[in-house]
C-alpha cells in the first residue's frame, strides 16, 4: 500500500471564500504558484510558500491543508 500527499487548497479557498489571486498577494506568493498547487499540478512543494499561504489562511494546523491519501 503506498500513500499520496494531497494538498487542500482549492477547497480551503472555496470554503474561505478567497480567490486564488487574492490569496497570492495575501501570502506574497505567485499567482501561478497557487494555481498550479490548486490544480494539483506542482510536483515540488516549497515549503516557505506553504508556511506564507498556511498563515495567510491563518491555518494552525498543517493537517487541515495536507493529507494522505491511500492509493
């Protein structure tokens, strides 16, 4: 059995109501940074910019926007 890391944003945003751009100039973070970890299309996470984007959600606990995922 092997696991999968996924990243909550795109329904963190929907749930906050914040635009994905929003979100950008609140964590001081590229647009398409956040789009493409939205999509689920960035194979690499940076972990400065997930820390920016966790505070700008004001997220305290990293559970809330990382999960694993069984395959």
């Amino acid at each position: 059995m092997s696991y999968c890391v996924k990243i909550r944003l795109k329904e963190l945003l929907e749930e906050k109501g914040i635009t994905q751009k929003k979100l950008a100039e609140m964590a001081g973070v590229r647009e398409s940074t956040v789009s493409d970890i939205a999509r689920g299309t960035r194979t690499v996470i940076n972990f400065e910019h997930l820390g920016k984007i966790a505070t700008a959600l004001e997220i305290d606990d990293i559970r809330k926007i990382i999960v694993l995922e069984k395959q």
